[in-house]
C-alpha cells in the first residue's frame, strides 16, 4: 500500500524543483491514514500526476502550481492549478475551448485511467481561472 499524499508530495516536489516554477501544496480535511493505495491504483494514479505535471511543464508556461488534496463527504479532491496561459490564447483560439478544452490524447488517457478508479476529471481554463485548474476527484474506499 502507498500513501496518496506522499506520493503527489514526491511527484510534485522532484519534477518542479529543477525548473523555474514555484510550487505550493496543501491538504485539507486529510487523515493520510484513509489514502492508501493498492498497487495497482497507485500505478495508474502515478501515471496520472506525472501527465498531469507534463502537461503544466510542455504547454502552460506557468510560474507558479499550486496542488490541493482535501476531503469533501466521501471523496478525495485532488486539485492542481497554474498560472500559466491556459487555452485562452493557445493554439485553439475559439472561444468554445474556455468551457470545454481539447481533448487530446494526455487528458484522454486521464480520464480512462482515473475512470478505473471510479473517479472523474474536470480540466478548467478562463474564466475564473487563471491558468487552468485540474481536479480529480476519487472515491473513499472501505478497507477491508
């Protein structure tokens, strides 16, 4: 089993500590004793940050991340946000790609792997949001 906590903190620390990108974490209504994780999810969970952090690294030109683990009723929000430029102004200049961003073949695989989790992925940019804002949100699972 591994901790779901330590392992976004371990992710997130090792890939931005060596670029110029300021990153801050925090969690919310967290017993880290309730995050564990088979191997299996904890695999495709890894997979899931590490595309996640791509992402920001290849397309956002972000300054700053910043991630939220937190508790909401029986699920765990796990949410990352950048300052970088998001859709708005990118290589989809239509106005539709504010509310629905492109699907490419990384957020796609996003949602197929946090879908085997029974979880669900909502990718945010514009509006509101500087940047874009990604949560995944996962179920609280009894243990056995």
């Amino acid at each position: 089993m591994t901790n779901l906590v330590e392992a976004a903190k371990q992710t997130y620390k090792s890939v931005f500590s060596s670029l110029d990108i300021n990153f801050e974490y925090h969690f919310e209504n967290v017993d880290e004793g309730e995050l564990e994780l088979d191997l299996p999810s904890n695999k495709e969970l890894a997979i899931v940050l590490r595309e996640l952090v791509t992402n920001i690294i290849k397309h956002a030109k972000a300054t700053q991340v910043r991630a939220n683990i937190k508790r909401h009723d029986d699920t765990i929000v796990l949410a990352m946000q950048d300052n970088g430029q998001g859709f708005k102004g990118s290589a989809h200049k239509d106005p539709i790609y504010e509310e629905h961003p492109p699907k490419g073949f990384g957020l796609k695989g996003i949602e197929e792997r946090i879908g085997k989790l029974r979880g669900c992925v909502k990718v945010t940019s514009g509006a509101e949001h500087t940047g874009t804002l990604s949560e995944i949100t996962l179920p609280i699972l009894a243990k056995d």
